[in-house]
C-alpha cells in the first residue's frame, strides 16, 4: 500500500517515474510488443475517449437535429439549451448518488455496466437517422425520446466515469492521465472533423426539404459505441493479468529492492470496496484538490462563448482559414489542442508540468479569469464597420494564442488535479470513494460553468 505523502513532501519532489519491473508481454507481432501497462495505459486513453464522445456526438449531431425539427421551430430554439440542462442536471445528481452508493461496490463492474449502456444508446440513435420509424416520428415525439437518450447517455457516462476514476485513484496516477488525455483525444477529433467536412464539402445552407436519412450522424454514433465496445474488450484483456507487481503505483521506488517471485504476489487488484468513506474525511484530505476541479471547470466553460463568437479581424483577406465557417472551428481546434498538450505533458516522466501541491492548484485555477477581460480584447463584436474591426488588440495571431494558453493550462489543471488525488489517500477504500468525490465536484463545476457563461453572454451583448 503507498503511503500517505503530506502536501509539504509533494511539492518538494519531482513526479515519480513510472517503474513496472513485472511488466508481462501481452502481444507480440514481428517487431511490435506491447507490453501489460502500455496496454492498460491504452485501455484508459479509450475509456477517456468514450466518457467524452456523448457530449460530443450530441452537439456535433445539433445541425442535423436542426433539419429534423425544421417543421416545429420552438423545438429548434431549445434543443441546445434542452440538451445541456437534462446532461447536466443528471449528470450532478447521478455523480452525488453514486458517490454515497459505496460499501460493496464493485467498480470494474460499473465501468462495464456504464460503457455497455453507451453502446446501446448509441446503436438506437445511430438507427434514428436512418430508419423512416424515427425519420417520420411525429416531432414533440422524438424530441422526447431524444431528450431520454441524453438522460440515459448521462446515467452511462456517470456509472462509467464514476468506476474508471475509482479504478486509476488505486493504480495509480499515470493511468489517470492515460483517461485525462483520451478525453481532450476525443475534444480534439470532432474539431479536426468539422474542418475537413467544411473544407471538402462546403456548409450546407441551403433549407430542408422534408425528412432525410443521415448516415454522416449515423457513422458518428456508431462509432461511439465502437469505442465503448473496444475499451471493454481491452478492460477484459488487461484483467486476465492479476499480479499486483504488475501496476505498481508510481510513488513507490525500486532503489535497493530485492528479487521478487511474481507468482507469490499473483493477488486481484482491488475492486469490492470494503468500508464507506464520508464527504468529510475526503473533504479533509482533498479540500483544495476537488475545489481546483470546481474552479477549473467552472471557468473553463467561458471559452465556447468566446472560441463560438470571435471571428477573424481579417475578415476582407482571400485566405480561407479568415472565413467564419473555418475560423471559429479552427480556434475550437486550437484551444482542444492546446488542452491535449496540457495533458499529455502532465503524464511525461519526470515532468515538471504536473503540479503537485493543492495550494498551487487553487491559485492557478482562480488565477484563469484573468482570460476574460484578456479575450475581451479580441474581435468579440466582428467588425462594426464595413472597413474596421471592433477589436482592442488587432491581431489573429494574439486571439489563437489566447485560446491555446487557455486550453494548456485547462489541459494542465484538470490533469494534474486527477493524478495527484490518490497520493492523500490513506486507503485502497478512500482512494475509490474519491473517484465519485471528484466527479460530484466536476459537475457540479460544468453546471456552474454553463449558467455562468449564460451570463457572459448577456453581460458582453
């Protein structure tokens, strides 16, 4: 069992280099190894990517559900904002719940439970935009099923993050890092999708003529339940392995270390929590941790006000990249980017990225805000003249730069927040309790994020 490290210990040393001296080839193909914690580092990574790909296939989908309410205008104006409050709203009371639900639970078993209900949302909304069932399906109709689907895409994400963060908090901090950078993978991938669509086929402005199939939407969301049905498969393969030698936590050290028989270690990884833990012995130990989470995230929601609103001060230029249709996908792009680096650079060994002490962890995140009055600078009121722009500090390049700040250091925060939890954990049982600990805090964080932007809107209108 690792030991408890006080905040004094971590902030004075340097992130521990992963170490697997059991560390079994799994699959071998000519030259190609792979060994059991890279193949585990990778079954997270899909696991982060399917935790994010609802959201995400929902809002990539809203073009389409645009088309498909074409008749019933009331139901186009609150698909959105429909959508996000049923996501959210369950999403914060689901995470509460699981979060008490602790004494013999089973967290593999949630992390299954939780993707297998992902791939069965995500097979019938696939078939909703192809089947004349649901193409035809009177209006207010659908627009309740699909909100159901949202609900019960929430519940599986819930159940799914709720065991996966459990999980890495007893494994150890690189595989929460493993789950951290498959999310910003899966921020990153419908950007990169959007700007190549746009660029190959144009946007489609032209109005709907009646009821279509769409197998663009259809493919997405298949292939959300692909990843579901691949990160289970992988969580199935990486559990035929049982010797705990094999995913030693990474603040332990090898230094004088003596020969070990991995067959007298052969024991399962935790996965039955044995005691309850209480919100205020977690609050105790990880106060300014699951405040970060909070204020991280909760700031972070301002960026799609901004990346959905700025548009190129040189908007009278030829040069594609400047038009709407490609630049404001483009800065989504950047600042996803940016997000991705953050993370990825908080899981290199030894880094100097990854910030260990609480204490920094909450100034940094309050310290975000500063962004808003720096992107107040840019082009937020595109051009109010048919030959000057409204923007404070004319350049393109100062804009991007902003987003990508943005995204590294959301990138930066949030990963470095998720990897430090386990190391002020005293137990195996507080380490899994503090997976729903800091679920609760970031949704409840997202929730307060997205009234504030509400409010950001209105306030830079």
């Amino acid at each position: 069992m690792a030991q408890h490290l006080s905040t004094d210990s971590l902030s004075s040393s340097t992130p521990p280099v992963p170490s697997f001296p059991h560390d079994p080839v799994v699959f071998r193909f000519a030259a190609i190894t792979i060994t059991l914690s890279q193949l585990r580092y990778l079954t997270f990574s899909l696991i982060g990517i399917a935790l994010l790909w609802p959201w995400n296939a929902f809002l990539s989908a809203s073009a389409y559900y645009g088309e498909r309410f074409s008749h019933t205008l009331s139901l186009i104006k609150i698909y959105s904002s429909t959508m996000m409050t049923v996501s959210t709203l369950t999403s914060t009371v689901y995470t509460y719940y699981l979060s008490q639900v602790q004494k013999g639970v089973n967290y593999r078993a949630r992390i299954y439970m939780g993707l297998s209900l992902t791939v069965g949302v995500f097979v019938v909304m696939a078939f909703s935009c192809i089947s004349w069932w649901f193409i035809t399906m009177e209006d207010t109709v659908f627009f309740v099923g699909l909100m159901a689907m949202v609900f019960m895409a929430s519940i599986a994400t819930g159940l799914a993050q709720n065991g996966t963060m459990a999980t890495v908090n007893v494994l150890g901090s690189i595989y929460a890092n493993a789950v951290m950078v498959g999310q910003a993978i899966a921020g990153v991938l419908p950007s990169i999708a959007l700007i190549i669509s746009i660029l190959v086929v144009g946007e489609h402005t032209t109005e709907a003529s009646g009821p279509r199939k769409d197998y663009g939407v259809f493919v997405y969301y298949i292939t959300a339940s692909l990843v579901a049905l691949v990160s289970m498969s992988l969580l199935w393969w990486v559990n035929v392995y049982k010797s705990h030698n094999q995913y030693r936590l990474l603040n332990e050290t090898l230094e004088g270390e003596q020969s070990i028989d991995s067959s007298a270690n052969d024991v399962d990884e935790p996965e039955i929590q044995q005691n309850y833990v209480s919100f205020g012995v977690l609050w105790s130990k990880l106060k300014f941790i699951v405040s970060s989470i909070f204020f991280t995230f909760a700031v972070t929601l301002i960026f799609p006000v901004f990346a959905s609103t700025v548009e190129s001060v040189n908007y009278d230029s030829n040069f594609r990249l400047f038009k709407k249709d490609i630049f404001i996908p483009f800065s989504f792009l950047v600042w996803n980017l940016g997000d991705l680096l953050g993370r990825i650079w908080c899981g290199a060994p030894g880094s100097r990225f990854l910030i260990n002490k609480p204490s920094k962890l909450i100034t940094y995140s309050l310290a975000r805000l500063v962004f808003i009055p720096l992107f107040l600078t840019c082009n937020i009121h595109p051009y109010t003249s048919a030959s000057q722009s409204s923007a404070l500090i004319n350049s393109d390049l100062w804009y991007l730069m902003l987003q990508m700040l943005f995204g590294l250091s959301n990138g930066q925060l949030c990963t470095s927040c998720f990897m430090i939890v386990g190391n002020f954990c005293d137990t195996d049982d507080e380490k899994e309790a503090a997976g729903g600990f800091t679920a609760v805090f970031l949704s409840v964080g997202l929730a307060f994020g997205s009234v504030f932007s509400y409010l950001l809107v209105i306030a830079i209108n």
